[in-house]
C-alpha cells in the first residue's frame, strides 16, 4: 500500500487512467429505469454508479405540518458493498451529510410553489463510489426530477474539481480525491447560469478558485448538453406515439 | 409537434402576442419550459403538454379512488394526484345524516381500503381537491380488479362506465387512470367464467394503455 501511495498521480499530462486533466470519465445517463418510481435516472461514470428514483409528488404527512411551498426530501443511500472497506447498516454521518447537500442542489431548481401541501421524494443509490458522487447524484436525481414531471426552472448539472500534485483535474477518481491538496464541487442550472450548490475544501488561493470554478462551469455545461439530449430523446419518442395514435383514431373514425 | 425537456426556450421573444400556459415560465424575454413534454399552441397559449407527472384533477372529472383515512367529518381519497382529495360526510347522501348525528359510524359506509368511484367537485388554489359522491353506499365498489394506466389516457367523456352485460360486469374508467373492472350490482364473488372475462378486459386495458392508445369508454363497447 505504501509502495502505491508514492507513485504519482499524473505522469506526462495524464492521469493514471489515461485521461487528461479536463476530461470526464465515460459518462452514461439514462431515465426512465425504475418503473414503480414517477421519474428515475441512473448515472454511471465509469466507477461511479448511482440510481435516483423519484416518488410522488404525494401529500406530506400530518405531523410536518401545513405548507404552502412542497417539499423535497433526500435520502442518499451508498450500498454496504459501494466503497473499499464494507459499509455498514443504517444511516452514516457521511450519507446524512450527502443528503443534505443534494436538497439544497435541488431545491433552488424546483419550483416548489407548484406541488403545496405535498412532498416529493427522493432516494438515491450509490451502487459504487468512485469518486464525485455528490456531483453524479445531483446530476442523476435532477434527471429524475425532470422525468417525474415536476416543474422546474432549469436542469441541474453538478461536476467535482480536485487540486493535486500542482493540476487542476475534472471528475476526480476516488483515489485523485483521496490525495487533493483541495477541491470542490459545483452544482449549477447551465442554462440560467444560477449556481445552486457549491461545496469547497481546502485552502484556496482567489485566482486558483477562480480557474476552478471556470473548469467546473465548464464541465456542468459539457454535461447539461448530454442530460438534454436524454430528455429529448423520450419527448421525441413521445411525440411519435402521440402523432400515431391520432392516425390511428382518425381511421378508426 | 415540438419535444422540450426543462430549461428549454420555445419562444425568443415572448413580451407580446404569447400567453404563458401551463409548463412554461418567462426568462428575461424568453418563454422557457418548466417540464418535459410537447409544446402545444393554441392560437396565443403557448403550453407544454408534460410527459409524466401524476394526474392533475379538474372539476368534472369521474375519479376511481381508494379511502386512506376515515375522519368525523370527512373521508381522505387517495386519487393519484399530488395531495389527497376529501370527500365531505354531508356530500354524500342520506345514510351520512345517521352518520352525523352518531347512529351509525362514517367507517361503516366506507372504510380505509374501499375502493370508490367519485366526481370532483372542487379544486382549490392549494391544490386541496374536494369530491362528490350522490350516494356513499352506491359510490363504493365491490371486489374486483384495478388497473392503472398512465391518466392523460383517459379524457373527461359523457360516459365513463362501461356495461358489459353478456358477462354481468361492469368496468369504471377514471380519470386519474384507475380502470376498476368487478361485476355489475351485487357485492358476491365473481364465478370463473366472470373471472376469466374480467382478466381478458384488463389485459387489455393495459395493452392499450402501453401501446399509448386512448382509453374511451365508449369506443370499447364494440371491442368487448
């Protein structure tokens, strides 16, 4: 372990699996893979896989209370088997604590006020954690959002940055994480430009955050423009059946 | 007819001669959607018809609805929309003045789990949706079997019951797409011939509804 902790992590402008430091990992986006769920999404970035299923909008219980806005509520998951060392049972600091970055990720870009007295929620699987997974999941569950039909102002892409060995390196692996000198992670409505969540750690000089942020804008619009073509993929094919079966009808007539 | 999933602009300039619709919001000048779906006009309305989403009553519609909760004053119906919808004890007829005044408890008319077939009376702006039902006792259905299907496949109709007669069933299609198919008057148990018949309906409610055909009731008079 110690042998493998003293290789470098970038050799001669790549990174130890190959890719340059502004690529992504191989991204894949699909909806539509639970089908009791209203919307689902599932995200895989090469080692990073995450499965967001969406539920309701459906009446809030009694004992939250009346509200006129919705709500949304996030319960991140990693899977016992997702990370190195076998996870445990129950709820850990670490999951409550992703749990509560992605809602704020996702509130700004919901527009709650179109679900009042109601809840939706929001589970999400981490079936393995390669790195970023607050980053994938709020690009994930934003998906899921938008294929449960709920209103929002925009789609939400998020990507991580991870300062090591002097580079800055996009989508970072767990192990580039693991040995950042800093990092943060950005998640933002590309088409508005409105950043929704940013979590940053590590000491940052202004000029380094400010390449940071640019790379991780970047990023999030590189990944937008997949997540759209997604989405308009199955509204395409929707638009087919819809303009059959008006065939359809009018021969039936 | 156009695609358009959130955060897209449908209309550049969107200042004068567009009404905003359902599933759009404005972005500086631009019309932008709010959902995925299919962008629809309607002279100046400009709206988007969405994908998925629950099923969003409207006064008038014909809803098949499972009681949640039984309250003193009111029955909670859960309809597959976004909030759960309220069927008052005063609207619901003569057995509910027993009722009222104590004779005779609400849960005896209708319990959690009854499955009911009611018309929404009201929507409020909150979204609390209120039902109507002209008889408690006659709006319940008996045992039979529910299909769901996705509830833009069943428009508001003149007729949303469908008599099949020959086979003494009957099959109530809501408009929050719950199709209830059981048997015709009478609350004892379908025989295997019924059985067979009401299973062959429902396959084919949901073969319809997968190949996103229109569920009319009274188109499917002729299929049976």
């Amino acid at each position: 372990m110690a042998g493998l902790e003293q290789q470098p992590l970038l050799t001669d402008g790549h990174r130890r699996d190959g890719r340059a430091y502004e690529e992504f990992r191989n991204v894949f986006l699909n909806t539509g893979v639970i089908s009791q769920a209203s919307g689902s999404a599932y995200a895989e970035f090469n080692n990073t896989k995450v499965m967001v299923g969406v539920y309701g909008p459906r009446q809030s219980e009694r004992k939250v209370g009346y509200s006129e806005q919705g709500r949304i509520s996030v319960d991140v998951k990693l899977a016992t088997f997702a990370t190195r060392q076998r996870g445990v049972f129950g709820q850990t600091p670490e999951e409550r604590e992703l749990s509560a970055l992605l809602a704020t990720a996702l509130e700004a870009a919901t527009n709650l006020a179109s679900f009042p007295k109601a809840t939706a929620d929001v589970y999400v699987l981490v079936l393995e954690a390669g790195g970023a997974e607050l980053a994938v999941a709020a690009t994930a569950a934003a998906l899921a959002l938008a294929d449960a039909g709920i209103e929002m102002f925009d789609l939400v892409t998020a990507c991580s940055v991870s300062r090591a060995e002097g580079a800055l390196l996009l989508d970072p692996t767990t192990d580039e994480a693991a040995r950042e000198e800093a990092g943060l992670t950005l998640a933002l409505m590309p088409a508005c430009s409105e950043v929704t969540q940013l979590v940053s750690r590590g000491p940052w000089s202004s000029s380094q955050l400010r390449e940071a942020l640019e790379l991780a804008m970047g990023g999030c619009a590189q990944l937008d423009a997949l997540a759209r073509q997604v989405l308009k993929t199955a509204a395409a094919e929707a638009a087919t059946r819809r303009q059959q079966e008006a065939q359809r009808q009018a021969q039936q007539a | 007819m156009r695609g358009v999933c959130v955060g897209d602009v449908i209309e550049p300039q969107a200042l004068d001669g567009v009404l905003r619709g359902h599933g759009t919001l404005l972005r500086g000048n631009s019309l932008v959607a709010s959902r995925c779906g299919l962008v629809q006009r309607w002279n100046q309305l400009v709206l988007v018809d969405p994908l998925a989403g629950g099923y969003v009553a409207a006064v008038g519609h014909v809803v098949v609805g499972r009681i949640v909760q039984v309250e003193p004053t009111r029955w909670l119906v859960d309809i597959r929309s976004k909030t759960l919808a309220a069927l008052p004890l005063s609207t619901a007829g003569g057995a509910m003045h027993k009722a009222a005044e104590g004779a005779q408890s609400s849960r005896s008319v209708l319990a959690e789990g009854d499955l009911i077939t009611a018309e929404v009376q009201a929507v409020r702006a909150d979204g609390h949706i209120q039902l109507h039902v002209r008889d408690a006792v006659a709006s319940k259905l008996p045992p039979g079997m529910l299909v769901e299907v996705p509830a833009a496949l069943v428009r508001p109709a003149r007729k949303h019951v469908l008599h099949w007669r020959e086979a003494g069933l009957r099959a109530v299609f809501g408009c929050n797409g719950a199709v209830w198919i059981g048997q015709e008057g009478g609350f004892s148990s379908l025989g295997a011939e019924q059985l067979r018949a009401a299973s062959e309906l429902a396959n084919m409610v949901q073969a319809m509804a997968s190949r996103g055909e229109m569920l009319v009731p009274a188109r499917m008079h002729m299929n049976v």
